[in-house]
C-alpha cells in the first residue's frame, strides 16, 4: 500500500492545541490512517494539500485497503462527523461522490465551520462486509498574515 | 527585529516546541498566547477580504442593477397597501434593521428583522436559513402576508408601470403583462393562486423572470452595504504589530471581557471569523416566544429552501449545478437543527437590541446571562452543556456577574460603522 503523505500544515495543528474551552483530549489521536473498528479495512484520510480556510467548501480523499493492504474497488461510505466538544454535528453532509483509481474515493462537500476538534465517521460497505471508523481531525487558524 | 517579524517568530517557535506556553512580550500593554494572537487576528474584519461573488446573480455587480435595486429597495408602493418598502424594516439609520423584536409590515412578523451588512459572506440567509442567496432572500418578504403582502403579478406589473427603463437596461426586454390578472401568486391567498394556476405555463415563468430580477437588483444594492472597522479591529491590529500604545483603544474592562470571550464563555466557538459568526445553525435552548408552539427554525427552513423555485439550482439562478456546492451538500438529516437558529454576526451587535431570532432579550447582559444558565430547549436539544452538567466533552459557560459585565463591555467595541459604497 502507499504511503500516505499527510501535509504538514494538519499535523503540526494536531500538536498546538488550542486555547481555552476547545482544548482536544491530549492522548487525542489523530492519525488518518488506521484500520477500521472491527479491523475489516484499512482507512486513509487524506485532505487537500493546502489546508482549506473556514467555512470553504473542499474535497478529501479516502484510500481504502483490505486488512492485506489490497485495494478495495466499489465501496460505498456514508459519511458523518461533528465537534463532539460542542455537541453539534458537521455544517455540510460530504459525501463520496466517485470512486478515483486504485481504491481511492473521491470525498466531497466537506467543510468546518470553526477551527478545533472535529470527528470525520465514515460507514463503509464494500466487497468484505461493512465496518466503521472514525478520524479525528483538528482545524487550527491559517498563518497569522499582518 | 521588527514587532511583525517578533509575531511571526513566535508563531513558528510554538510550531516546532509544541505546545509550550508562549507569550508576545515586548512593548505590549497585554500579553497573549501565540495562539490567541492567531484567533484575534482571525476576527480582523479585513479577513473577510472582498465580498464573494454569487454565482447564482449575473447581475450583481453591476451598477446600474444596484441603482434599480436602491429604488425598489425604498419603493413603499411595492406592498398591498402602499406603505411598506424593504427600507421600513431594514433602515438606513437603525443598522439597516428596525429594532423591534418583530418585523413590522402589514401586519407582524414572527422573528427579528437582520441587518444586510455582511450578508453577501453568508450560504443561508434568514434565521433559519430557508434562501441560499441574497437575491432570493429580498423575494420573501414582497409575498409574506405579515410583510409587503403583495404577489408577483401585481409587483411585476408596478415595475413595468415605474421601472421600465430602468429594467430593461439591465435585463432586456420585458415580457407582455398586459392580459395577466392584476394578482396572482404559487403562495398568496386562494384567489391568487387560482389565478396562478390558471396561467399558461410561460406566463408564470415569465413573471417568476421578472420578480427574480426584481431580487437580483435589490441583492446588487445590499452588495454596496457592508461593515466598517471597530475599536477591537484596531486593537487586533495593534496586539499583532507588537504596538503597546495602539493597544489602549481598549479598557483594561474590554480586554476582560475580550478574554472572556476567547476562552471561559466559549462565544468564539461559534462567534468566530471576521464577522464573528460560523454561519452555522445552532440550538442554544433560546426561549421560545410561545412555548406551546415553539419555533422549528432550521428544521422547517431546510425543508423550505429545498423546495424553493428560486435556490441556487432553480432555473433562475445564474450559476451551474457544480457551484452550488452548498445546496448540493445540505445536511438535511441532523436532528440537531431542530430549533436551530443562524449565528448572527456580533458586528455593531450593541447597537441593535433586542437580541436573539424573535428579540427575546432586550440587552446584552441579558444574552449573556441565558448562556451563563443555559437552560433545557423547549424543542430539540441544546448544544450547551448545563451547570453542573458532568459531560465527556463538553464544559458549562461558567460567569460570574463582573464576568457578565466585562463581556457585554467587550462586545461594544465590536461596533463601528455601516458603509455604503457608492
């Protein structure tokens, strides 16, 4: 399976925290690449190469892999999420829209709506049986421009 | 070094120590984190940048749109009885709103009138979000009983009657209304919509045309309308150029409560951005002005936008399918917009009580201290967690009377002025 190449900008978020009310689980994990809940799949989030701003409309990527690493064709995702510190659920519902090459998904419609803790739960039905996982991504402020 | 370059260093020595605590020192009168810094600069109003083009309005950005849309804006006879313009409501000396907990035309409304400015950043319109642009948010209220309680047959002939040329200089020709019946409307009161009905399919596409252009001119003058810089832009301003002196344009009492603000009343969660709001639809558990029958909000405008003629994938709308991105992926299965209301902008907010969707409160401490109790919705369920409440995730708001009171001091330096482009 390829390596996937998160961009710095998200993880280097993942590490700050953030200030005051919003501050994430410190063991928080927020890798975008893991096997799903009941092992069945090998999940990969991967997001725009430059982090989008708030409340912009953009696309992710979803790599899926058997528990082997084989890429899996004609899965289908039902995709939900939310801030589960502020108990409301994603301002947008993204779907996958099209599946790309070699078990690559194409994940539109995504969108945060403020910076923080945000969860991206994917359903995923495919050849090997349906499973779920859920991804932790945090959303910090674009670089300080004067 | 200069204080800029001092700002940017700092913001890189938290990337690579992670997480240690950094403070901005220097000449500074009141020091914040590196990531505070971030946030205050986040809220400048110059990150809003240009207003975003509507992709649905061809029109406008044109001037001449917007020197018709002024006129119908201000144009009372556009109402049944003659007496109600746009302008009644959203005046120009009130904050383009009226500051009354009920909009005021022919008859009363249900919720509080909002003010324009900022309007071209939002997706949704209204509180509950039930128009996706502003051209088609200005349609609603010509047809509302409780508004202008006209129809479109009646508005499309006053402005053939008044606006002729006007119109046909930014749209082309108008079509024959001639033979159409004086009043008739998909919306208005039976006898009207019979009358709707009755008409041969062109001719109500052909009058649908005209009253969405009516919206599209009247989108293209509330284009001109936008907020000015407050106190507070100037003091984020400041605190990022490392400027001590220029950050005395607060009291130490703002400050407080711009603190406050940041952390302990969780108000930047969703009043965030440079217009201070998510543009997100949210349940605070806002008291319902009637308890036995509580407002849907979003809920009921999500149905409502969805079967709107005049959204961005209408055939009025001038934007492709791929650019109504928003509508294309509405979340319509979230039983947390159950009486959910949109986040209004907090830009000028001290300058328009009363407060909340149906102007429940009538100052700010009093906003301020329903989110400090938190209480149960009467419908759906509220996002805050209540005092005392023992939740994985989420923490009570948590103030203290002073608290209150430096916050409500806080949000006046949100004010400044409302600019009319010419």
């Amino acid at each position: 399976m390829t390596t996937l190449r998160i961009p710095v900008a998200f993880a280097a978020v993942a590490l700050l925290g953030l200030a005051g009310c919003g501050t994430p689980p410190k063991d928080l994990d927020v890798s975008l690449e893991k096997p799903s809940a009941a092992g069945v799949y090998r999940v990969a989030l991967v997001p725009p190469a430059q982090a989008p701003a708030i409340n912009q409309l953009h696309s992710w990527k979803v790599k899926l892999a058997a528990a082997d690493g084989t890429p899996v064709h004609g899965a289908r995702f039902a995709v939900d999420g939310g801030m589960p510190q502020h108990g409301h659920g994603l301002p947008t519902q993204p779907r996958v829209t099209r599946e790309l090459a070699d078990g690559s998904y194409q994940l539109d419609g995504m969108k945060f709506s403020m910076t923080g803790w945000w969860e991206v739960k994917l359903a995923i039905e495919g050849p090997q049986g349906a499973d779920k996982v859920t991804f932790n991504t945090v959303v910090d402020h674009p670089r300080v421009r004067p | 070094m200069n204080s800029l370059a001092r700002v940017i260093a700092a913001l890189a020595a938290v990337g690579v120590t992670a997480g240690a605590a950094q403070t901005l020192t220097g000449s500074l009168r009141d020091r914040w984190s590196s990531q505070e810094v971030a946030t205050l600069a986040s809220m400048r109003l110059k990150e809003a940048g240009p207003r975003p083009a509507d992709p649905s309005n061809a029109y406008e950005q044109r001037t001449d749109a917007a020197a018709l849309g002024r006129a119908l804006f201000n144009d009372a006879r556009l109402s049944s009885n003659g007496q109600v313009a746009c302008a009644s409501c959203h005046s120009a000396d009130k904050q383009f709103q009226d500051g009354k907990p009920f909009g005021q035309g022919i008859g009363t409304g249900k919720r509080r009138t909002m003010p324009l400015m900022g309007a071209a950043h939002s997706p949704f319109l209204f509180w509950d979000g039930r128009k996706d642009s502003a051209w088609s948010q200005a349609l609603g209220p010509f047809e509302d009983a409780a508004e202008h309680g006209a129809n479109r047959v009646r508005l499309a002939k006053l402005v053939q009657e008044h606006y002729k040329v006007s119109y046909e200089t930014v749209f082309g020709p108008m079509p024959e209304l001639g033979r159409l019946p004086d009043d008739a409307s998909p919306t208005g009161t039976p006898a009207e919509q019979a009358a709707w009905t009755a008409m041969p399919e062109r001719d109500r596409e052909a009058v649908n045309r005209v009253f969405a252009n009516m919206g599209k001119s009247i989108a293209a003058f509330e284009r001109t309308l936008s907020y000015g810089e407050s106190r507070f832009d100037r003091y984020a301003e400041a605190t990022l150029a490392g400027d001590g002196q220029g950050q005395e344009v607060l009291s130490q009492q703002e400050v407080r409560g711009l603190r406050l603000f940041l952390a302990k009343g969780q108000c930047v969660t969703c009043h965030n951005g440079p217009l201070l709001t998510d543009h997100a639809f949210h349940n605070t558990g806002v008291p319902p002005i009637d308890r036995t029958r509580p407002d849907r909000g979003r809920a009921d405008g999500l149905r409502k936008l969805l079967q709107d003629e005049f959204n961005c994938l209408g055939r009025y709308s001038d934007a492709r399918a791929e650019q109504c991105g928003e509508l294309q992926f509405l979340a319509t299965n979230d039983p947390g917009q159950l009486a959910a209301f949109r986040t209004p902008s907090l830009r000028n907010v001290a300058e328009r009580p009363p407060y909340m969707h149906a102007g429940q409160f009538t100052s700010l401490e009093q906003v301020l201290e329903h989110y400090a109790k938190s209480p149960q919705a009467v419908l759906g369920h509220s996002e805050l967690a209540r005092p005392g409440e023992k939740h994985a995730e989420r923490q009570a708001i948590r103030l203290s009377a002073a608290d209150i009171q430096d916050l409500a001091a806080f949000l006046g330096t949100l004010t400044g002025p409302v600019v009319q482009a010419r």
